[in-house]
C-alpha cells in the first residue's frame, strides 16, 4: 500500500483535469512548462551550427587572406619592423652598459665621420666621385629607371 501511494505522488499526470484533481486547485491558474524536448531542440540546432561555422573556416580565412593579401603583408612587415627596430636597441642598449665599449664604439664613429669627410667630402673631384658611386649604387638597386624617380 505504501508503494501505491509513492507512485500516486510522484505520478505526473496526464491532462490538466488530473493536476486539478491532484492539487485541488484551478488547472487555468498553473503555470505552464515549456516542453522538455525544446532545450534539446535548441542544443541540437547550436551544435549544429557551431560544426557549420567549423567547417566553412579554412575556406572563410582563405577567401579573407586572398582578399586583404597586401593589407595584411604590409602590417605583417610593418610589425616585424617594429621588433626588428626594438630587438636593435635592446642589444645597444646591453652593449652600452659594458664598461669601456660605449666609449670605444663613440670613438670609432668620431673616427669614421673624420675620416669620410676628408676622403669624400673637402675637394670638388672627390664629392663627384661620391655622386658617381651613390647613382652606380641607385642603378644597381631600383634598375635602371632611377632617374625617373
């Protein structure tokens, strides 16, 4: 008798007839439920638009890199610049904290900026030999349109 009366508590009921008839109260008044197969309604349809997403990606990002190519090179060399330019400094930086070398590389740039200023920078003949060697050098580099830049 006992297992009769667990089973009649823990029955869901049919109609709404029955819940009145169990509760005792006005079936018009009880909140309704929403059915329990719509979350896995909702589950089924987010997986299943989560495995749609992941499968069009590598065609989305390919399509997007052919479409922004340049673009993205130019941050891509633009970035590699940056820490090219911030991994120089923090080598000349360390070089310089090393006791006699700051004050040996100064004196070889001194030297150097003497020694080109004498050598190509004083006589008429000399400077034009520099022009001669930067535009050989221009030729070399860009090809030979450079005097159309």
């Amino acid at each position: 008798m006992d297992a009769n009366l667990q089973q009649s508590e823990y029955a869901t009921p049919a109609s709404p007839k029955e819940m009145a008839a169990i509760e005792g109260s006005n079936p018009q008044n009880l909140p309704m439920l929403p059915p329990v197969s719509e979350p896995e309604n909702q589950l089924q349809e987010f997986g299943q638009q989560v495995s749609d997403f992941l499968a069009k990606l590598p065609e989305n990002i390919g399509r997007f890199f052919n479409e922004y190519k340049k673009p993205i090179i130019n941050v891509g060399l633009f970035i590699a610049a940056i820490v090219a330019v911030k991994i120089v400094l923090a080598i000349l930086d360390a070089l310089n904290d090393i006791p006699l070398l700051s004050p040996t590389f100064e004196l070889v740039g001194i030297s150097y900026s003497t020694w080109f200023t004498f050598r190509y920078l004083l006589k008429d003949s000399t400077r034009q030999e520099l022009s001669a060697n930067i535009e050989s050098f221009k030729k070399q580099t860009f090809g030979s349109n450079v005097d159309q830049m």
